[in-house]
C-alpha cells in the first residue's frame, strides 16, 4: 500500500451527507492497495446499483479493517526483518516513505538499528557511496543524516541518467538518420560504364602479327 495522508477526521459542515464525505475522501485513494480498494467499491456500485458503503461510521470502520490489521505491528516486523521491503527500483523518496510507516509501525526506536534496516534497504551502490564517503559521512546513529545523502545521491544520479540519455540521443539520431537517407547524386547519377574491349585483329595489329581467318 502507498501510504498517504487520509482526511478521516472533517467538519460536518462541509458536506451535505455522507455519501459526499466518502466519495471525497476516496478521491485521495490513487495508489497501491488504497486505489485498488476504492476501485472495487466503485465496481460493486456499477453491478448493484447500490453504492456498499452507507454511513461514514461503516466507512471508518472497513478504513481500519482493511489497512490497520490487528497485528500490524507484527507484520511490520517481519517484514523488517525479510527483504521484501527494500528499495529496489523506487526512488529513494518513495522508499523512504515505505520505511518510515514500517519503523512506525513495528515500534521501532532505536536509532542504530533504524539506520541498519535503512541502509539495509537501499540500494548497492548508493548505500555503498554513503559508507564509503571520505567526508561528512552520517554517523551510524544519525538516521536524518542518512535519509539526507541517500536523497542526494539518488537525485544526482537520476539527473545523471537523464544526461547520459539526451546526449545519446543527440549523437546517435543524426548518424542514422544519414545512413538511412539516400543523397541525390546516388538516385540519379548512373553506374559508371565498363571500359572498351579491344577486338582480337587489333590486337595482333598492333603486335605486328596478322590474323589469319579459315574463311579468308
């Protein structure tokens, strides 16, 4: 699930019923399983006729069911403890706001041991630049510092690619682009002709050697 902030708490005022509430408040629900879930909702309406969530008080209620577990603290921590959560191929912002609901969640407070299960997560070569940094490398209890130089790295290296991919393309296009396009003069100008064979009698002319024919 993509965490977000979810305004669950409103003024009344605000809306006339609370079929308005929940359709706005489903409006936040774009990602991961909070998207999934809203679209279901929506499809059970359109086979019904029926939308199956009636009162604010039921839509609290399958909100907590359905994204805070009894045992989430225990699901937290194994998944902690497992691989399933690392970076992979997110960015370094969208994997930190995975991780921040996972330490939350599973309770944990100290700070080694976060910056453990963060740098755990993240991926090879930037935890590597991290730890290897000859200067201002974080200190392995100052989990903000860590979350600061993954970001910049993370970031550095994304411009980097989007260099590395507009250059490419500029050097590459152009050569295919003339290799591909025929020139005018290749389209119009004829094969050269094939140089004059000298007949055999000229030859033997020439080489003071007359030719003697069995017609003559």
């Amino acid at each position: 699930m993509s965490h977000q902030v979810c305004p669950l708490h409103l003024a009344p005022e605000q809306f006339t019923c609370d079929k308005e509430k929940i359709f706005w408040t489903l409006a936040f629900f774009k990602n991961g399983r909070a998207a999934k879930w809203s679209k279901n909702l929506f499809r059970q309406e359109a086979d019904t006729g029926i939308f199956p969530i009636r009162s604010w008080t039921n839509f609290e209620q399958q909100f907590q069911s359905q994204f805070f577990p009894v045992n989430a603290e225990a699901d937290a921590i194994n998944t902690l403890e497992g691989s399933s959560y690392y970076q992979g191929n997110q960015t370094v912002d969208n994997y930190l706001d995975s991780f921040l609901i996972l330490a939350s969640d599973a309770g944990y407070t100290d700070l080694r041991t976060l910056v453990v299960k963060f740098r755990r997560g993240l991926k090879l070569n930037v935890q590597s630049q991290i730890a290897t940094m000859p200067f201002g490398r974080p200190a392995d209890t100052d989990l903000e510092a860590w979350y600061a130089a993954a970001r910049r790295i993370d970031q550095a290296q994304l411009a980097n690619e989007a260099f590395q991919s507009t250059l490419w393309s500029m050097t590459v296009t152009p050569v295919c682009s003339a290799l591909a396009r025929p020139t005018p003069f290749s389209v119009l100008r004829p094969p050269p002709a094939a140089p004059p064979s000298i007949p055999p009698r000229s030859l033997c002319l020439r080489l003071h050697h007359p030719v003697e024919y069995p017609w003559t």
